[in-house]
C-alpha cells in the first residue's frame, strides 16, 4: 500500500480518547417498541426516536452520547442484493437465508451480478423510503444502516458453514470466489458512498468488519484472507485503514501491520488482552467493555478496567449503553468508567506516563485484570 505509517511513532502520536455511547436495543428497551415493528416500519422509527432519545438523556446524562439517526440495523443489506433473503423474527435480530448451496452457484451468480443495480436490488428501495422518512421526521441527516460485512464474513453469510471447507475442497476456486464477493462489496460501498454527495473512493479513510476471518488460522492469512484485505482497502479509500476484527489469537496480531492499519478495534476478544495486543503489534488500538460483564462488575472493577487498559497501552477505551443496562445500578457503573476515562485523559494530558495511570488500579483489580476478569 502507499503511504505506510510509520509503526515506529503512530502509537506514541496517537491521542488517548474515550467515547460512551448508546445503541439501538437500549432505545428499544426504554421504550417498549418491539424490533419487528421498528425493522419494518418507519412510523414506528419515527415514535422510537422521538421518544427514546430524551428517555436515555434524562437516564444517563450529558456525557453519554445519543443514538445517532439511522435506519434499523441491517448487517446483511449486500447480501440481501445478491439474493439473501432478510428475515425478521418476533422479538430477534434480523437474521437471512444463505443462497450459495455450491461453490461453483456462488461464483457463477457473482458473476451475473458483476453490474447489478443496489439501489433497485432487494429491500434497498424500502430502507431508502425509510431514510427519507426519517430524515423529513427530524430534520436532520439520517443515516443508512443497511450495511456490508468483510470478504471473509460475506462469504460466511453467503455459503454457511461451507465455507470452512471451501479452502480445502477447491482452494482456487474459492480464491475466485471471494475476489469476486470483494469486487462486490466494494461496488456496494461506492453505492453507499454517493447516496451521501461523497466521492466512491474516500480519499481520508475507510474501515471494514470482518469477525469471520478470525476463525481462519494465522496461517491461511496470508494465501486466503490478506490479499482479500488488500484488494478491499485499495477499493474504498486512498487514506488511512481501520479495522473491527472480533476474537483474534495472538499469532493473528503482527498481520495488522501488513493490513497496514491506523487503528484495531478488537471488540470482544477474549484470547488477547491489552498487554498482548502491545507486545504483538504497533497498530493503535482500543479495548472495549461491552454490555454482559457489567452484570458481574462493581463500579471499581469498571474504574480499574479503563486505568488498566490504558496502562498496557489502549489507545482509547469505549462503551456503549445497551438494554441490559438501563437500569440505576448500571448507570453508575457507566459513569464509573466515565470518571475513571477523563481521569486518564487529564493525567495524560499533563504527562503522566501509562505506567503512572497503572498505579490507579486497585489492588483487587491489578489481581483481576486481566486473567481473572468477568468475561
């Protein structure tokens, strides 16, 4: 790639930040609105965040952010295009069929597919109808969560549990297979891209999801998944590349900088940590706390959470308010890593060393993280 940033300084340069934000399913729970009825009904959107948005102000304050404007989350908009069929449960996430019974179906219904229409292809002109809908409701840009998965992950959704075989029974052909599935995801993001007024190819950056691709091991990247990664990039954006990879080993990490990354979000990840993370690549990188351990934490162990993750070297630390912690007890807990962030920053900010930050972890805490912390 061109334009390689320079591993030797991008951690130390990069600002330390935090960010608190909300989700959808909290909006669902403090309202009460059932998913399907917001999945497939904007009059219903419009009531969920009209209503919503104040309730999670007034429940957890200034510092944690709203819920942007947006369409129902779907994941699987591309693949929906390519004939995916969208299911939508009682009560459940939206879930899809998976179209490919073969190998060779898959690449010859790609390349059928080589100049199809997205604006006109599935349920693409129903969430088009619903954005605007929405944005007319608000008066204000509403975003377009109709969205794409990573190579790896496509074809996961795409061929099931196939595709775990697929490397073995006909590696060229899945090769093929996943060149063609790349080409189209990225046409859909340039899709996407001009519905906005943006240029096709973001000249300042562009990121990627692919959870799937940390089931390949270490050693099928660089023949199944790296040059995939490549031809992804060099699609979508001339700038910086960032990254959302969920349960990565530790053998994966030092091919984030052949990836050639300015940031890895690691999500939840439980084979690596923030100290492993550090020692095994230079890529910036944030650490998470979801929405489950919180049932197990005390508002300490979220303080010493973030001191901890930043002392092993986080390059920002994030949450976000989901529905099992729109409850009083939760919300301090969140405002505990609220503190326990801005505290960081401040110490940082005026020199502190991260070494210094891991002299706020509490005792307990330095015997819990990060080997013994509710997962």
């Amino acid at each position: 790639m061109n334009n390689r940033p320079n591993y030797e300084t991008l951690r130390d340069e990069t600002k330390f930040s935090w960010h608190v934000g909300a989700t959808v399913s909290a909006l669902l729970e403090v309202t009460g609105i059932p998913i399907k009825e917001f999945n497939l009904n904007s009059d219903v959107g419009i009531e969920l965040y009209r209503k919503g948005r104040p309730m999670l102000r007034e429940m957890f304050g200034e510092d944690v952010n709203t819920v942007g404007l947006s369409t129902p989350p779907v994941s699987y908009g591309h693949i929906n295009c390519l004939g995916a069929e969208l299911i939508f449960p009682d009560g459940g996430e939206v879930n899809h069929t998976k179209p490919f019974h073969t190998l060779e179906e898959g690449v010859e219904s790609l390349k059928e597919k080589i100049d199809l229409d997205f604006a006109t292809a599935g349920m693409t002109p129903f969430y088009l109808d619903y954005r605007k809908k929405m944005s007319e409701a608000f008066g204000e840009p509403c975003g377009f969560w109709f969205g794409s998965e990573g190579p790896i992950t496509t074809a996961y959704t795409l061929r099931g549990n196939d595709v775990f075989y697929d490397p073995y029974d006909n590696p060229e052909l899945f090769k093929e297979f996943l060149r063609l599935l790349t080409d189209s995801i990225v046409q859909f993001f340039h899709f996407k891209e001009k519905l906005d007024g943006r240029p096709p190819v973001n000249p300042d950056g562009g990121g990627m999801c692919d959870d799937i691709s940390a089931m390949f091991s270490p050693e099928m990247w660089p023949e199944f998944v790296l040059p995939l990664f490549d031809r992804y990039y060099c699609g979508i954006t001339t700038g910086t590349r960032s990254a959302h990879i969920e349960d990565l080993r530790p053998n994966h990490l030092p091919y984030l900088e052949e990836m050639g990354l300015v940031n890895f979000d690691p999500s939840v990840s439980p084979r690596i940590n923030p100290k492993i993370i550090r020692d095994r690549c230079r890529v910036p990188f944030g650490w998470r706390i979801s929405d489950f351990p919180y049932r197990a934490m005390d508002c300490q162990d979220l303080s010493d959470f973030v001191f901890q993750a930043v002392a092993d070297g986080a390059s920002y630390v994030f949450t976000h308010a989901a529905a099992a912690m729109c409850n009083p007890e939760t919300v301090k807990k969140v405002h505990a890593f609220i503190a326990a962030a801005k505290e960081s920053a401040r110490m940082l900010d005026e020199g502190a060393s991260r070494e210094e930050i891991g002299e706020c972890v509490s005792a307990e805490g330095k015997k819990k993280f990060w080997d013994h912390w509710p997962e």
